[in-house]
C-alpha cells in the first residue's frame, strides 16, 4: 500500500534509497528532505514546500555576505597594487601598469561579452605568457650584462622583475574579487531575492570603499585613482553579472551552476530519483536539487521557483519547456521539431499549436485540448492521449504506434492535410461536412498496426 505522509512535517529527513511508489506527500514540509536514489513513481508532492531548512539559509546566506566583504576588500587592493606601481613615475612601472591595466579590461569586457568562464580563461593565458615574457626578457638582460660587474644593473631588473610580479597579482587579485563577489551575489539572490543581491554587492563595496580611502591616504591620489577605478568597476560588473546569472543568461551560467549548486546540495535532494508520473502540482521548489533525476510524465504544473532549483542535466534546463510544463498553456503557438519527449501536459491548452515533426513519445497528453492542433509527422510512440479533444486536429502521416493510447479521445471530425491556398478543405474524416465522428468512432477509424487511418 501506498505511504501516506499528508501535511507532515518531515525537515531534515532521510528517505535515501527508498521505495515510495504512489506515496503521498502532498501539503508536507520536505525542506532539506533527502530523497536520493529513492523511487518515487507516482508520487504526490502537490502543494509541497522544499529547499533549506531556515538554519541553513541564515548559515549560507552570512557566509555569502562575509566572503562578499572579503571580495571587496581584493578589488580595492588589486587597484591599489597598480596605483602603487605608477607612484615611482619611472618608465619601466608605467609600461607594467598600462599593460596590467588593458589586461584588466580586457578581462571585464570578455566577461560581460562572453561570460566569466572565458574571461577567466582568458586571464589565465594572458598571466601564463606574461610570466613566460618577464623570465624570457629577464634572461636576455641578465647574459647582456654578464661580466659588467656592475652590481646596480642587477639591483635594477630585480625591481623591474618585482613590478612585473606586483601587476599580474594585481590584476588577478581584482579579477579574483570580481568573480567571488558576483558569485556570493548569486549565492544569496538564490536564498533571499534581488534585494539581498544589491545588499552583498554594497557589502562588498563598504569595505572596497575603505580599503580605497586608506590607500589613498597612504600613496596619494596617484595611488588613490585607480583603485576607485577598479574598485567601482569590479562592483557595477559584480552586480550586473549575479544579476544575469540569476535570470538564466546562458554566459553566465557557469556562475550560476556553481552557486545554485553550493546553496542546493543542503536542500532538499531528488538526486538520481526516480520521479517518473510523480506530481509537482503548485509545489515551491526553490533550492531543490534535480540532477540525475528521472523526470519521466512529472507534473509541473503552477510549480512555484522552479528556475531557482538545480536542474542541471534534466529537460527543464530549458527555459522555454519549463515554461510551457508550469502553464500548460501552448495555445496558438509554434513548437514544430521540439523535442518533448517524456513530458507531463495532461489538462493542457494545445488549440491552435503547430507541432509538426515535434517529439512527444512517451508524453502525457491525457484530457488535453489539441483541437485543431497540427500533429503532423510527430513521433508520438507510447503517447498517451486518453480523454483528449483532437477534433480538427491535422494528423498527416503522424507517427502514432500500437502503444500509443487513444482510449476515449473526444473528436468529431479530423484533418489528413493542411489547408492551403490550392486545397482550402483538406482530405476531411468524416468526408461529409454535416456528419461527425460518434462515440469511440475515432478510435476504431485509427489503425496504429500499419501507422494510417482506415478510409
């Protein structure tokens, strides 16, 4: 029999590995539950409330805030570091801070173009030939002046070896800020919202602001100027990445994987279960962890913070299905060769839609409405379309199989063709206008054995 756990509070409990077929969990509190490799075909989560338990959120949340903290206090100094380096006004330091300077750019322009993952790349690259540059440069130098015994020489490329090393830290140091504190960012967005984004990122800011203020005292404004520079870049660019990795910009979902993956793996965790026809329905799912799931036929519908779960690997990384999944709403829209294999749209709006050569195998379309729906050439192996409403749907060569399920399908008359301009009445069945299909005629009309309507 079934496991009824309705309404229970079960925070922080383990069901790893379990069998809960059909278990009911509607209405229960499973924040920082662990279902892990648990089978729950059938199951009923409607109305549940997953993610972290509150001491965690606090917990994860604090630590997002003071890693920001720390975060900003590396981009003032990584802007520090250069300001230092050109207060000398030798040739040489100038050289370097310029150069570290582009890098530094070029870095915060890659990161906003491309994402944070080939900026860092790109930095490394550019640290790695620097490096290779300096002791190429070094040794050149050091065997021209072999023999000159002139002791100052030696004493002039240590420190023109020295600025080379203070630039490329420097620029990592910034670098580095940028990337935590946009991470931290989107730790806490995660947890809290928005708001709690802004929050972090003028953390980071109150003590880059200090750090700011004191090195300025200390090298003047030479010193002073681009550390603000830096330091109010690094938090704009801060800002505005954590923002677009919460909002799903696939160039920064690097960012966004490694965040939602820290804040999830203390939430509640379907990880490797087995969730096939399991229901969701109006669930709150933030900070859940899906990987490796089963998500066979799973009813998402009015699911609630669904883009704030980890998703990774499952077919809701899409933005565009988790948003059909959630309204059901497709009416009148175009999803011609998407594949929707093994996705739940029972009760769903399809009037109207065109999917033409769409994947639907293994689909849950029980009691939809797909009147007037163009299916044509759609895979529709194990479909299940009992108690559906097809009627004026176009069915050209669609490919329905002897498991597909028809059983009670609402339809009074069907289309073989598209209208076009030359054939405005396509192929009808029944062929006579004022007649319609009766009670359980569509389904005898349909022969799945050889995959084409009896005529």
């Amino acid at each position: 029999m079934a496991q009824n756990y309705r309404r229970a509070k079960l925070r922080g409990k383990s069901f790893k590995g379990q069998d809960l077929t059909g278990a009911d969990f509607s209405y229960c509190d499973i924040r920082g539950t662990d279902f892990t490799d648990a089978i729950l075909r059938g199951a009923n989560f409607s109305h549940a409330r997953a993610g972290l338990q509150r001491r965690w959120a606090i917990t994860i949340l604090i630590s997002a805030l003071l890693l920001s903290a720390v975060s900003g206090l590396l981009s003032a100094v990584g802007g520090s570091l250069l300001g230092f380096i050109v207060v000398n006004g030798n040739r040489e330091n100038i050289y370097v801070a310029v150069i570290s300077c582009i890098v530094l750019l070029l870095f915060f322009l890659i990161t906003m173009r491309r994402g944070v993952a080939a900026a860092c790349g790109f930095l490394a690259v550019a640290v790695v030939c620097a490096g290779v540059a300096a002791v190429v440069w070094a040794g050149v130098v050091a065997v021209a002046w072999v023999g000159t015994g002139t002791q100052t020489r030696v004493m002039e490329l240590s420190a023109i070896v020295t600025v080379v090393i203070i630039g490329a830290v420097a620029v990592i140091v910034a670098a580095t800020g940028l990337v935590v504190i946009a991470g931290a960012a989107v730790v806490a967005g995660a947890i809290a919202g928005l708001f709690v984004v802004a929050v972090t990122v003028a953390m980071a800011g109150a003590v880059a602001g200090a750090v700011v203020v004191a090195g300025a005292k200390v090298g003047g404004v030479t010193a002073g100027a681009p550390s603000v520079i830096v330091a109010v870049l690094t938090l704009i660019l801060s800002a505005e990445v954590s923002c677009r990795a919460l909002f799903e910009d696939e160039k920064q979902s690097w960012v966004r994987n490694i965040a939602f993956g820290l804040v999830t793996r203390r939430g509640t965790s379907f990880q490797g279960s087995d969730l096939t026809d399991a229901d969701f329905t109006q669930a709150r799912l933030k900070n859940t962890y899906f990987i490796k799931s089963i998500l066979t036929r799973t009813c998402w519908f009015q699911a609630k913070k669904l883009n704030f779960a980890d998703i990774r690997t499952t077919y809701l990384e899409d933005e565009k299905i988790r948003e059909l999944l959630i309204t059901k709403d497709l009416q009148n829209k175009n999803f011609d060769g998407w594949n929707l294999q093994g996705i739940n749209l029972q009760g769903a709006n399809i009037r109207d839609a065109s999917l033409i050569a769409a994947r639907l195998n293994e689909s849950n379309l029980q009691n939809a409405d797909i009147s007037r729906a163009n299916l044509t050439k759609a895979q529709l192996d194990r479909t299940d379309f009992r108690g559906a409403i097809l009627t004026g749907a176009y069915i050209g060569d669609w490919g329905i199989t002897p498991e597909t399920k028809l059983d009670g399908v609402q339809c009074e008359y069907i289309f073989m063709y598209v209208p076009t301009k030359d054939n405005p009445n396509p192929y009808r069945v029944p062929a006579n206008w004022e007649e319609t299909f009766k009670d359980g005629e569509f389904t005898q009309f349909i022969n799945p054995s050889s995959n084409v309507s009896k005529i």
